[in-house]
C-alpha cells in the first residue's frame, strides 16, 4: 500500500517500509512531481516534468492547478480531447502507482490519499474516482494536515504537544490544531479556505510588477513570464533582494517590494488561523510547535505573519513538501497494521456542521424556508452523535422531508444537500402525546458515515437514511459495523445513569440548603443541565465536575458518605 500527497502544484508517492516512510522518486531521481497534464505536439500525452515544460512553451497546451476545480463540472480541451479535473487527476495519480511499482518493483493497488481539510464531499468523491481510473483502490483518504500531524508524532508520540498545523500550498491553505499525547494524535479543530496558495502570491506579484512597469506579456510569453515571477517569487524565500527580467531589462524586487505586492493575500490568512483557535479554545500561548507544510509556508512573508500572529518563530522540522506523503505513507502503514506505527491512536474531527433545512418565521413574520439548522457542529470529534427536536408547521402538515446538508452558511441554499429523507403520520391527533415533533439524530463516524435517524416522537416510527462520504469504498457489513459501534453513543447524556444520579443528588441536597448556598447550588444545577441539553462532552464534563466538588464539600461537611460518583 502507497501514501500519495495529490498536490495542486507537485505530487509525491511514499512507502511504509522497515518501520519507516520513505517517498520514492522517479527514473530522474525526482521526488516532486508537477501535478501537470499535456499534450505534446505529436498528440501524445505528458505527465509531470514533461507536461509543465511544454506548458512554459505553450500555455493551452495542457492544464496545471485542476485540483482547485475538483468536484465541479469544469471542462478542459487540449491534445483534440475533453478533459476534467478527475482526468487529470488520475493522470498523475497513475503516475504515481508507476513511480512506485518501478520503485518497489511489484505491482500496487491501494493508497491512502491526502486532501486538504477543507475539502467536501464531493471532492473527496472526485479524488476516489480520479484514484480508480487509476487502478488504484483508495484505502483511506486523509486531511493533508492531518497526515503532516502522524508524520511528525509518529517520530515523538510520548511527548505531550500542542501543535498547529500551517499548511500553505500551491492552491490551498488549511490550518489545523493537534494534541499529541500518549500515542494519540487529536485533531481538536480545522479551517481552511480552498482558493488561497503559493500560486496566488505569484499572480500577485506578477500583476503588481506589470502595473509598476506598465508593461503586460504577449500572450505567446506570458507562460515564460509567470515562471521568471515564480522564480524571484522562491528567491526572496532565501534572499533580500532578487532581479527580474521584465519587457526586456532587469529590475529590482525586495522582500518590501513583495510583502507590499501581496499584502492582500496574506491578510486572507489571518481569519483561517483565528478561526481554528477559536474552534479549539487554544490561545497562541498555549502552542508548543507550528509546523510548516506545503512548499509556500517557506515564504518569509509567511514567517513574518505567523510570528506577528502567533508570537513565535515556526520550525519546520520536517520538509514541508515531502511532509504529508510522508505521513500518508504512516497511515498507510496503519492501514496494514504495521507493528512500528500500531501505537499511534488517531482521533479526527468533523471538518464541516451536518444539519437539515428547516423554515422559521422570517423577517416579515410569515413562515420562511430554507433556514439551516446545525445539528452537528464542525470541529466536534468524531465518532459523535447528537439529536434535536424539531416540530411540523401545522397542526395539518402531515409530511416532512427531511433534506440533510453540510456548510456553515446561515441558508441552505448556501450549503452542500447530500441526502434526504421523508417520515409521514405527522396530523395532530387529540390527546396524543408530542403531537408533530420529530427526533432527528445524527451519528457520524471517522469512515465518513452520517447515519441519520428521524423518529415521529407521537407514534415511536423510524426512519433511518445512511450516507456515505465515499459511496462504495465500504461494503454492507462494514457499513452495518460502523453504525453499531455508534450505538452506545447514542443516549442523550441527560439519559444516562450517572448523570440522571448526579441530577437527584443534586435536588436532595437543595431540599437540605437555605440562601446563599441554596442559589449557588441552584445556579450550579442549571449550568450542568444546560451543558446536558448541549450534548457536548467538553462542555458537560467541566460542569459535572464542578457540581460534584459542591456536592462533595456538602457531604463532607455533613459527615454523610457520599454514594459513589461516576463519570460524566
Ligand atoms: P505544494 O502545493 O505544497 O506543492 O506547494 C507549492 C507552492 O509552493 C507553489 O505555489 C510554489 O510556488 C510554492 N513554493 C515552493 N517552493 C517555494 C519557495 N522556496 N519559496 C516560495 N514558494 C515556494
């Protein structure tokens, strides 16, 4: 089984081999190969090197970057035929499966294949298709940061860490919080923001040197001119001052010169980081390591930002461009219960909020549809299950259907529909109990599987709607495993024993207190029933832990032995 980091600029292949990965390089010794497709003049098709080279010469020859178009319908023609982003895909990712049989010498049909975070669903979906043309079968697709994160607490999984993970690449960028502790990596939060990479630096600092020098490429040279703005662009990572070649003579550009050229881009990244710490509650204080991924972060303008943001100097202990193989390549040694890598534990987070559509009374103060309702919030780790009750329109309204969608836009329309499912019998009869309430509850797994289950809270009837995030990469019964190992999961926390107990013990010592304590008591009680409601095991175990040290204190202080707490 081969890790392949798909990049938006370059790809990489890696092995898990003798307690080690290890990213394996072409017949030119080459490790990065140019995520690049073309045609060359006779019609045959480049990969890599080859292709990029030929793009320098001629521009609509080929396509570099489609990993940006991945999951839409865009559309490329060149070599007399029709391509797409999962075509190109799986041209390079052939090239990979190449790279590595030669390599390795014996044929390979598994990988385990990077994404950023912040993909979706359906350009996960993209990657698994692009995968199968390529004669690959995808074992698991992983956040790219998240791969950065095993590749680098596989080497120190006993050291308690806070790190994050800043990954600027080519196209993309993805910031990720980890907690590695004990074997176990935590990913406690993510953002990112699809459209935003090195080659937006580059577009920059092309246009602001064209305004400058008044001056624009023809278009026959205007391939040749990105890659000399490209090159100055990887100088000024190293150097203060680069030379550049524009409408003929040599002009200067300073780190100034580029730091003012793309000040606009490097804002963008401001409110991803603060997005993601604010996600995980972590303050930049509380960081012990940034660790630098993707073949950007190496820009001193970067540097710059993220000591401004973060107050501190980001290490780059590992490559940031071989990184993310590399840790594909441990996750592939996971996959295939390698013995080096069997004591790392992985613990994920849902990248997006899962909820369903449903109408509410609009700002005309008529009912309006459309409204998104989160049931799952994004960043909450997964396996997680949570519920919430929702009610028909009319005592009339029969029917519901229920429309289930990702995002975290404030209308659904803004959001990604990726399954529905309709439950019926919902007329208000007299005298029946919770008459038109639904119980909607979401259970969602590492696999990627949202089960969903709608009960018609006055009849007890079930529907069940299970979506997958890649459909057909689990059988049946592993879809059917995954799902019961969720069960347990699914007791509303206020249903649960030691809470229940907690709760009564509670109310008892209230009937014992008078004034001050009997409020604060009060007071105590409410904001652990408010943490039950929220379903959230960050929040409820900090509050039941407060309620049973008032509680202890009470007994304590009457000499009455306490019956045993439990946990939350
Ligand atoms: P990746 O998607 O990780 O391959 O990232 C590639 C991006 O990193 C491209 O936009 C490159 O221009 C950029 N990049 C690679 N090396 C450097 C460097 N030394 N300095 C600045 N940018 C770089």
């Amino acid at each position: 089984m081969i890790g392949i980091d798909l990049g938006t600029t370059n790809s990489l292949v890696a092995v898990f081999e003798n307690g080690h990965p290890r990213v394996l390089a072409n017949e030119l010794g080459e490790e990065l190969t140019p995520s690049v497709v073309a045609a060359a003049e006779d019609g045959r098709i480049l990969v890599g090197r080859a292709a990029k080279d030929r793009l320098i010469v001629d521009p609509g020859s080929g396509m570099a970057c489609f990993k940006r178009d991945m999951g839409t319908a865009a559309r490329y023609r060149f070599g007399g035929k029709d391509w797409n982003p999962v075509t190109c895909s799986a041209m390079i990712l052939a090239e990979m499966k190449r790279i590595a049989e030669m390599q390795l010498g014996s044929a390979v049909t598994e990988a385990v294949i990077t994404v950023p975070a912040y993909f979706h669903d359906q350009q996960r979906q993209a990657t698994v298709e692009a995968a199968k043309i390529a004669g690959l079968k995808v074992e698991r697709i992983i956040n790219e940061p998240t791969a950065a994160a095993l590749a680098y607490g596989y080497r120190n999984p006993e050291q308690e860490t806070q790190v994050l993970v800043f990954d600027l690449g080519g196209g993309t960028f993805d910031v990720t919080l980890l907690e590695i502790f004990d074997g176990v990596v935590e990913v406690k939060s993510s953002a990112g923001e699809s459209r935003l990479g090195g080659e937006d630096y580059t577009d920059a600092l092309c246009a602001w040197l064209e305004k400058k020098h008044a001056w624009s490429p023809e278009r026959s040279q205007a391939g040749n001119w990105r890659q000399r703005v490209e090159v100055a662009k990887r100088m000024l990572a190293v150097h203060e001052l680069t030379r550049v070649s524009v409408n003929g003579s040599l002009v200067d550009v300073t780190r100034d010169d580029f730091k003012d050229a793309t000040a606009s881009i490097t804002a963008r990244l401001r409110p991803v980081v603060t997005r993601c710490m604010r996600d995980a509650g972590i303050a930049a204080s509380d960081l012990n390591d940034v660790l630098l991924v993707g073949g950007a972060s190496r820009m001193s303008a970067v540097h710059e930002f993220i000591h401004d943001q973060l107050k501190r100097i980001a290490t780059a202990k590992l490559d940031p461009d071989r990184v993310v193989a590399l840790g594909a390549a441990v996750q592939a040694g996971l996959c295939a219960n390698d013995a080096a890598v069997g004591d790392i534990v992985l613990t994920d987070v849902c990248p997006h909020t899962l909820g369903i559509e449903m109408a509410k009374e609009g700002g005309s103060g008529r009912p309006e549809s459309g409204f998104f309702a989160p049931i799952i919030d994004r960043n909450t780790t997964v396996p997680v299950s949570r519920s919430r009750v929702f009610n028909t329109m009319h005592p009339q309204q029969d029917i519901v259907e229920v429309e289930v969608f990702q995002g975290e836009a404030r209308m659904t329309k803004d959001n990604q529909k990726i399954g529905q499912v309709a439950v019926n019998g919902l007329r208000h009869v007299p005298g029946q109990k919770h008459p038109g309430e639904i119980d909607i509850r979401f259970s969602y797994d590492m696999n990627g599987i949202l089960e969903v289950e709608v009960t018609v809270l006055s009849s007890g009837q079930k529907k069940r709607l299970v979506i997958e995030q890649r459909p057909g990469s689990l059988s049946k019964r592993e879809i059917e495993e995954a799902i019961a190992r969720m069960q347990p999961l699914k007791l509303h926390p206020r249903d649960l024993l030691p809470n229940r107990a907690r709760l009564e013990r509670a109310n008892r010592v209230y009937a014992e207190l008078v004034g001050h304590a009997r409020d604060h008591l009060d007071s105590l009680t409410n904001q652990f029933e408010a943490a039950l409601e929220s379903q959230d095991p960050h929040l409820i175990k900090p509050s039941a832990a407060v309620l049973d040290s008032f509680l202890r204190s009470y007994f304590e202080h009457e000499g009455e032995r306490q019956p045993g707490s439990a946990d939350a």
